[in-house]
C-alpha cells in the first residue's frame, strides 16, 4: 500500500505565528551513584514533534476530516507532506486527533504531528 500524500485541497503550511517544533530526543541518561549523570546518543535518529495551526474553509475542513478519518483510518497511518522549515518532502502522522473551532467564518484547526526519520 501506498503512503497517502497531504491533500493538494488543503492549505499547503502551518501558520508561521502557531508553528513549534522539538529538537528529536536521542539522549540516555544514567544517574551515577556520585557525580553528574553519565548521558550518551540512546539512537541516531528520532521523530521531531510538530504543532501548528490552519485556517481552513467549511469545504476544506470536510476534505481534511475524510482525509484523517478515512484516508488515514483515523489517524494511525502516515503521510506524506512538506518539511515545515525547508520544503522537503517527509513522512510525518499524527500524535493525537486534531481539533478544530470556529474563528469568524472560518476554522482554526490544530494539528499535533511528528516528522518521521
């Protein structure tokens, strides 16, 4: 099976004003009967953790909750999409379901994602 590919019908971005990211956790750490804790690379790639928000219409809203429920089933599969920071293409999921409510006509949905290694 294929991986499904961020909808072209939805906005392409996270807004810049909403946008976090976390550096990937790589690191072990071992308390030490005395002194500091002795830390070391646990792996050499990790996920990085993603939030952010879109502004998205009535019609894009529907399109992004068939993609998450149906095309996604629910949020369990990966995806293709653009790197927040410099435009390549990665695979990312969702960590928890989005939300969304409703902003002056419009809906602000929020996103908590990880980009894949």
């Amino acid at each position: 099976m294929s991986i499904p590919t961020w909808p072209e019908t939805l906005p392409q971005y996270l807004l810049m004003d909403s946008y976090e990211e976390t550096a990937p956790d790589v690191l072990i750490k071992s308390n030490m009967e005395t002194g500091p804790a002795k830390v070391r690379r646990r792996v050499t790639a990790s996920v990085r953790p993603v939030k952010g928000h879109q502004i998205m219409t009535q019609e894009q809203l529907g399109i992004f909750k068939t993609f998450f429920n149906d095309t996604l089933y629910g949020g369990s599969m990966r995806f293709t999409w653009t790197d927040p920071t410099d435009d390549d293409p990665v695979e990312m999921r969702f960590v928890d379901a989005p939300t969304w409510s409703s902003q002056d006509g419009y809906y602000r949905v929020s996103m908590n994602m990880e980009i894949l290694p």
